[in-house]
C-alpha cells in the first residue's frame, strides 16, 4: 500500500466511476422491469382506461414499474442501488464546480440533492398507491430538472466533448415534452386508439435522455480520483476512512478547463430580481384585466350606460408625465410610484360595489402610469431596460397562467375573496415584496423628455402600443380566449380550452424568445406579413386551422412588445403612453359595442364588426411596425438592436430565459392536471332520471359584485341537476374578464360542457353542461333584425342508451317585437325537424298561453309545457316531447343572480304518457324526487318557492 504524508491510501478509483455506476444500474432497474413486464403481464400493462391490446401494445414506464409484481420489486430495488451514485455524482459535481463568490453551484446542488429525493417520492409511491402524490412527485420532479439542466450547462467545464453530448441529451430531453404531451392529449382527451403507445415511447426517450445527462458527467470526473484514506491505521480490525476528491491540475491533459462557461457570474439576487419583474408585469395585467370586470356590474343592473363607464378612462393616466416636475419625482421615485398602483390590489376590502369599483378604477391610473414611468426610467439602462421589457411581457403570461390554473378568474381580482377562492391577501403581500425588491437599487434618470424629438412623430407608435395593449388583453389574456372563437361543438374538431390552452401559453412563451433574441425579425415586415395572415386564418375559420392562425398570431404579438416599447420610451412618456391607452380605450368601446349595440349610442354603426375592430387592431399595429423599421437612435445612430450586447445584458437575459422556462413548465403541469376526467355519471342513474334546467347566470356576477361559480355550482350540485342551459354565459370580453365559467361547473361537477356560439358571433351567450356524452351539437344564431343576437345550442345527449335531444335557447328583449317573433319561427322549426324526444330550456319573454308561446307550444314543434298551469313566468321555460316527465321545481335565486332557477324531471325508457293532474309528493319514488333541503326556508337563500313545494305529475 501506498503512503503519504496525510495516511495510508486503503483504495483509490477514478470518479468517473461514480457515473458509470449510477448510469448502469439506473438503466438496470428501467430496463429490467420492462423486460419482467413484457414477459410475464404483457397484456395487463399494455392495456389503459380506453384500449388494451391489439391496439396498444407498447407499455408506459408508470404501468411497467408501478402496478405488478415483480417488476415494481426490481425496480424500486435497482433505484434504491442508484441512490448511492446518484449523490455522490451530485457532491462530486459540486465540488469541481464550486468557485468563490458564486452562488450558482450551491443553488446547483440543492436542485440536484431536492431532484433526488423527489425521485424517491414518485419511485416509492406508485400511481397505483396515491396517484394525487406520485403526480406531484412526478411534476416536481420535472420542474427541478430545468435549474439542474441549465446549471450544469452554465457550469460545464471546459471540455468540448462533455459540452456536446450535454447539449444533444437537454435537447432531446425538453424536445420530447412536446410529442409527449400532444399524444397524451390525444389518449386522455380525444381517446384515439393507440396513441398511448406512441406517448409511452416518447416516455421512455424521456427516461434514458434524462439518466444519459447525467452519465456526461463521466467526461468531467475522468481526471478525478476518489480515495478511501486510513489517517491513524488499522484499529481493531476497522479503518476509519474519509473521501477526498481532487484534480491533478486546473487542465487536463487536453488543455481544457473546468471553469465555468459563462463570463458573467450567475447570482441568486439576480434571479430573484428577475423573478420580481415578472411579479410585478403580473400586477400590472391583474389590475388592467380587472377594470372591465368591475365596470360591467354596472352597466348590467342598469340595463344600459349608468355613468360609471367613464371610469375605463382612468388608464390614460400616463399624460400626467408631461409635467415636468411630477414626472421627474416619479421616474426617480420608482418604489413610491409602484406601491401607489398596488390600490388595485386592495380594492377587495371593500364590500360597496362602487367602493371596490373606485378603488379598482384609481389601481389602473396608477398602474399605467407606473408602467411609462418604470419604462422611461431604465431607457439609458439597457440591462434594466431589458429586465423592465420580460417583466411586461411574461408577466402577461403569467397572468394567462394564473388564470389557466384558477378556471380563467384571476385570484386577486377584485372580484374574488377567500369565499370563492381568492386569493387576494398573499397576492398583495407578494406584490409589496417584488416591489421592494425590483426598485431597491432605485434610477437617476436623465430627464430628455423636454428635449425635441428627433425620432420621428410619436403618434405611430402610440398606435402601435394601442394595438399592441389592445391585442394582449383582449385576446392574449385568457389562454381559452382565442380557443372560444374556433370551437365548434361536437364531435369535438378542434382545441378545447383544458388541456390545448398550454398551446397557447407555449406560443407566447416563444414569441418572447424571438422578441428578445432576433428583435430585428420581431419587427420586420415579413413577420408582420406572418401575423396578419395568421390573424385573418384565426378570424376565418373554425376548429385547428383557425387555431394554428391564432398560434401564429400569439407568436406574434408577443415578439413585438421589445421593439414597440424601446422606440415609445425615445419620445415623451406622457405623449407615447397617454396617447396610446386612449387610442386603447376607443379599441376597447368599440370592441364592446359590437354586442352591446343595442344599449348604447351609434351601436348600429359597430354592430357585428368584429372585423372592423381586429382589422383596426392590426393597421395599429403596422403603424408601430413602421415606426420601428424607420427609427434609429438619435444619440449613436445604431439600429434600434444592436447585437453588440453587453455580459450584464446577457445575464439578464438568462434570468428571464429560466423565468419562462418555469412559467411554461408549470403551465404544462396545469394542463396536466386539469385533463378532464373520463367519465361523468348521472345523479340518479339507478331509476334513469334525468334532471333538467334552465338558470340565467348574470355573467358569472352575483348581486354584490363577487364571482359566482361556485355559489352557482353548490346549488346546481345540490339540485341534483343531470343538464343544465346556462344563459348569459359568455364572458370572452375585455368588459367581462376575459372568463368562461363553465369550466370551473364542468370539472368541479363532472360535466361535459358546450358553449356557442363563440364570442366572435355577438351574442351574450348560451351553454350547456351534461352529465350525458354528448354525441353532436350544433350552434345557431336566431334571426334579429333589430335587436341583440338570439343564441341557440341543439344537443343529441346519449342518456342511459337513448338519444335525446336538448336545445338551450335565448330569445331577443320584450322591446324587440319583430326579432322574437322571427325566432319563435326558427325554434319551432328547429325542434320540429328533430326526430328525437326533446327538452327545450330556453329564455323565451312571453306570457304562458299567449302571443310567441303558441308558436314553440304548436303543432309544428309538438312540444308540451312542463306545467301549462304555471301562469307566473315570462322569460324562463322548460318545453318536452317524447319523454315521461315526473316533476317541476323553481329555485329562489338568493343574490347569485337575478333570476330563479328551474328544474324538470324527466324518466327515460318509460314509455306511460304523464298526465298534468297533480299529485303529493308522498306518492312520488323516492328516487324521483327533489331533493327536500330545498323544502321551507331552505339552505343559503335558496328555498322551492312560486309552489312552495315541487310539483309532481300522475
């Protein structure tokens, strides 16, 4: 044995060792348990909830190494092997990537020693034992592996070979999210036949990219010897034994080093400067988006203008920058002017509607004028500039993400309270934290606003920002938005909003790395050539050739924001920004008055011009796109991008990079999770019981201005509710948040949902939810001549085997004499061509007995009233043919909206013709009750009322 100074060496062995060992034996646990499976369980573990084998015929790595044994046995025990290599390969990294005064290599391996223990978590607590858990193990697990890819990357030492291969196997790794994630869609959402078998392929790449990563390591460990040392020798048969790892030199024998890549330093504080930006981009879009939401209770009570409009103008706030004084305090005073915008933030506190809706009103003033003022504050700090640009941009996909994962509302809304899932308190404290942080070390900006401009006139831009604010908000903001416009009904031919909507989220995520990385493609005139296409593609057509136009376009938009905003920050804040959310704000009305022309001024000029306003949209746009192409910097005339960017520069840059990359992971995570459920099952399937109704939801408002999914889900739930129309139901609006309650009802209730038609169809909306399969359905809009756009769904519903009909319908207002009458016709015909028994939940404005009823109660539609002698209604009514109906329920609204909500029983398969006598509900099955909560005073408000008690039918 050899001796040194320091002791006897009892064994030495090169590290790289250490890499061959966890690479083997991880590949050994894989491999071995698919090899078991395959030969002893191959039809079990091939088949899934849909399909088994011949159609699929490839396992998943979850159902090869967690249901049967032995396969979960061998695998769980090569793992448990894996674990010892696996650490010392996560101490050995750090030890030869450690340096002085940087804190990347620590952060490195606490990513790596947290990846590791999370792959215990998923390993040892199968799908099989707690699939909520092994998810989250699962999806934690991915999320580590982003900062433990990218910091090995950033740390690599200098060893071309090593660098390559890191490279090639992050790059299959991440590449194969994608395929991975389309083909799991198509197995879980669509269920399209062997398309398992394609993911569980993509699955497997997965696991040898993600253990190949880490097996470079034994590029970098080859020059490392690793020793067991006896310091004081051999004592009572034990040695005492340390592990020392050391490099014989700083250079290997092929002249590379291990010093990191990257010439400037990585620090947490940068990150976390970064990751505040975004926060406070997320609080700039949380309180812009609120401001529609808020306004509309208004104008909704009133049936009409009610004043409070005039509040959407309080975003033009920026125009106070043109006094000289206030707007030097301010640009210097970055802190003060940030926690003024956060007003929006606590506008929740107060109950008054008009209270929350001045306090969200004076949020967005100091908001916009936050946004100019941060923005023309860094405009000769090109590092914080750039930090500013990425907070703004990915801070609207973080709202977008936000809302993806809280069913479309924003949790800090002023809307939302802990009551009905908000989230407002930790929203605000965070806020005041990204504050402080992201203006701790404060601005001394050179004030050139007085000075001329020599840039060209600022008036392009402005419209440019408009188009742009415009674009982001009312199409942007919401990943179902744009979703909404294409969908078309069932069978389903297109994206749905859960899980497509992360292609949306991934788009813009994209659009951002083109904007910041090849900014002059981001505003040349063949992208905006791209875009324009892809808007006019999206506008045009339905199902995936309309979305992959408003991919396109998300692109887009998105790649513009750098451009846009550097040329609007080398003219006057007051000017560029002030101008530019008016012109915003006349985009915004005339968005608005396309469906509202039948409540406001001139609204017939804009009646159903949608194109008008996204054709106005886009010229905006090209005029800011102009504006861009001609501007050169007056102080060195360089282009607007100079490629000559700073260590400071591209550091930042790679915060936000990583920024994205875990915004997009979680998105992808959410999409996950939300993938809806495979099965819905009816409340009373035992005696074949479907229960209908009809609800008039206000837009999701209740009467004191808060969110109402969930109030309105308690009660449809405890109604026992099987279908239900949903009208007013439309919220794809700027003025309505940009929200689509029915799926927070449809996943919370186990429902399968329909909208239609979309909002680029003008109509307040219609929908329906099912615990039924629906089989087809198809979207109508009524004739209206005069007034508002009548919307219809016709459903053909697979209940317990039988195929029925639904149709929800909302017909036009009492002032609209002429539209109702047309659409009586269209329903009547419409129910009449059906073949099918049928229910009609519809909004009809009539007396029983009187008037259009005759014509949807007629010879034509052969349609009967669910109670003829129920003379008190005028909008709300249920309508049946062909089925047995058993009884009729209305349902006191209490302050979710401001109408009743009714509910018809109906039997299937039971061919005896019910009578309209009477009769007590003592003589009613059980089964075919109402639910007798309801009964007296009833739960929360809601109480049988009119009868004060159900009505059943002989």
């Amino acid at each position: 044995m050899a001796k040194d100074k320091d002791g006897t060496v009892v064994l030495s062995f090169s590290a790289k060792w250490v890499s061959w060992a966890h690479t083997i034996v991880a590949y050994c646990g894989f491999l071995g348990a698919l090899a078991l499976g395959l030969k002893l369980h191959y039809h079990k573990i091939v088949q899934n909830e849909h399909y088994g084998y011949p159609q699929e015929w490839f396992p998943s790595v979850s159902a090869t190494i967690g249901d049967r044994y032995p396969e979960r046995s061998v695998f769980q025990l090569f793992i448990a092997i894996t674990s010892g290599p696996r650490f010392a390969l996560v101490i050995l990294w750090y030890l030869i990537t450690a340096r002085a005064n940087s804190a990347l290599p620590k952060f490195v391996l606490f990513t790596g020693l947290t990846r590791t223990l999370l792959c215990g978590g998923w390993v040892y607590i199968t799908s099989t034992d707690d699939h909520l858990y092994h998810d989250i193990f699962m999806i934690s697990y991915l999320v580590f592996t982003i900062p433990w890819t990218v910091g090995c990357l950033k740390l690599s030492p200098r060893n071309p070979q090593a660098i390559k291969y890191r490279k090639w196997f992050a790059g299959l790794f991440f590449g194969t999210l994608v395929p991975l994630i389309y083909f799991f869609i198509q197995h879980k959402v669509h269920k399209v036949a062997g398309a398992y078998t394609i993911y569980a392929f993509f699955e497997w790449a997965l696991i040898l990219f993600d253990v190949g990563f880490d097996a470079v390591t034994s590029y970098d460990f080859a020059n490392i010897e690793l020793r067991v040392v006896d310091m004081k020798g051999v004592n009572k048969g034990k040695i005492s034994a340390a592990i020392g790892a050391a490099s014989s030199s700083e250079k290997s024998n092929d002249g590379t080093s291990i010093k990191p890549l990257l010439a400037a330093k990585f620090t947490v504080g940068g990150l976390i400067e970064s990751i505040s930006d975004v926060y406070i981009g997320f609080m700039f879009w949380t309180i812009l988006t609120s401001l529609g939401v808020t306004i509309w209770y208004f104008p909704l009570w009133h049936m009409g203008l009610s004043g409070y409009e005039v509040l959407v103008m309080t975003s033009i706030s920026p125009i106070i920058l043109g006094i000289g004084p206030l707007r030097r305090f301010l640009i210097n005073h970055l802190t003060i002017t940030y926690i003024l915008s956060l007003t929006g933030f606590v506008a929740f506190y107060y109950k008054q509607p008009e209270y929350r809706l001045f306090v969200t009103g004076a949020g967005v003033g100091f908001s916009c004028l936050a946004l100019a003022a941060g923005f023309f504050a860094e405009r000769s700090n090109p590092a914080r500039l750039d930090g500013r640009i990425s907070g703004f941009s990915l801070g609207l996909l973080a709202s977008s993400i936000t809302k993806f994962a809280c069913y479309t509302n924003n949790p800090v809304w002023p809307v939302m309270h802990a009551e009905n899932g908000g989230w407002n308190k930790t929203g605000l404290g965070l806020a005041v934290l990204a504050v402080l942080i992201s203006t701790r070390k404060g601005t001394h900006a050179q004030d050139i606003s007085s000075a001329k401009s020599k840039n060209g006139p600022f008036i392009l831009i402005s419209l440019g920002l408009a188009g742009m604010f415009f674009a982001f908000h009312s199409l942007l903001a919401d990943s179902s938005t744009m979703i909404s416009w294409v969908w078309d009904g069932y069978p389903i031919t297109g994206p749905m909003a859960v899980p497509d909507g992360v292609y949306v989220l991934l788009a813009m995520g994209f659009g951002h790395v083109i904007g910041s990385y090849f900014e002059d493609f981001g505003r040349s005139w063949t992208f905006f050539g791209v875009g324009s296409v892809a808007v006019g593609v999206f506008y045009a057509n339905h199902g995936w050739l309309g979305f992959y136009g408003a991919l396109v376009f998300a692109t887009y938009m998105m790649a513009i924001a750098p451009s846009f905003i550097r040329v609007a920050i080398q003219h006057g804040p007051a000017k560029t920004f002030g101008t530019a959310f008016l012109l915003y704000n006349l985009l915004v009305l005339a968005n608005i008055w396309t469906v509202a022309y039948a409540f406001v001024p001139g609204g017939p000029l804009l009646r159903e011009r949608t194109d008008l306003v996204t054709s106005a949209m886009m010229v905006c746009v090209g005029a800011g796109v102009f504006a861009t192409t001609s501007f050169n910097s007056s102080s060195n005339g360089k282009p607007l991008n100079s490629k000559h960017t700073s260590p400071i520069q591209r550091r930042v840059k790679s915060y936000f990079m990583q920024v994205l990359v875990a915004l997009e992971l979680v998105a992808i995570a959410i999409a996950y999770i939300r993938s809806p459920p495979a099965s819905h099952v009816p409340y009373n399937k035992e005696h074949k019981v479907v229960s209908a109704g009809i609800w008039t939801v206000h837009f999701g408002i209740d009467n004191d201005m808060w969110s109402s999914e969930r109030r309105m889900r308690d009660l449809i739930k405890e109604m026992e509710v099987d279908i239900i129309g949903l009208l007013e139901s439309d919220l794809q609006r700027i003025i309505m948040g940009n929200r689509d309650m029915t799926q927070f009802l449809a996943e919370d209730l186990g429902m399968y949902a329909d909208f239609g038609p979309g909002p680029n169809k003008h109509t307040w909306g219609a929908a329906l939810l099912s615990k039924f399969p629906i089989i087809n359905s198809t979207h109508h809009l009524l004739p209206s001549p005069v007034g508002e756009l009548a919307p219809a769904i016709l459903a053909t519903l697979d209940m317990y085997g039988e195929m029925v009909d639904v149709l929800v319908f909302h017909s036009g207002q009492e002032e609209d004499v002429e539209d109702r009458r047309l659409q009586s016709e269209g329903i009547a015909k419409l129910m009449g061509d059906s073949p099918r028994p049928l229910i009609l939940l519809s909004y009809l404005v009539t007396k029983p007995l009187q008037g259009n009823y005759n014509t949807y109660v007629s010879e034509q539609s052969r349609m009967k009233d669910i109670d003829p002698s129920d003379w008190d209604r005028w909008c709300e009514y249920i309508l049946y043919r062909g089925i047995k109906r058993v009884g009729f329920a209305r349902v006191s609204r209490s302050t979710i909206t401001d109408t009743e909500l009714q509910v018809g029983k109906f039997v299937i398969g039971d061919d005896k013709e019910s009578s309209n006598t009477i009769i007590p509900e003592s003589e009613v099955p059980e089964g075919l009750r109402f639910p007798a909560r309801f009964h007296g005073q009833g739960v929360r408000g809601h109480r049988y009322h009119v009868f004060d008690e159900p009505r059943y039918y002989a």
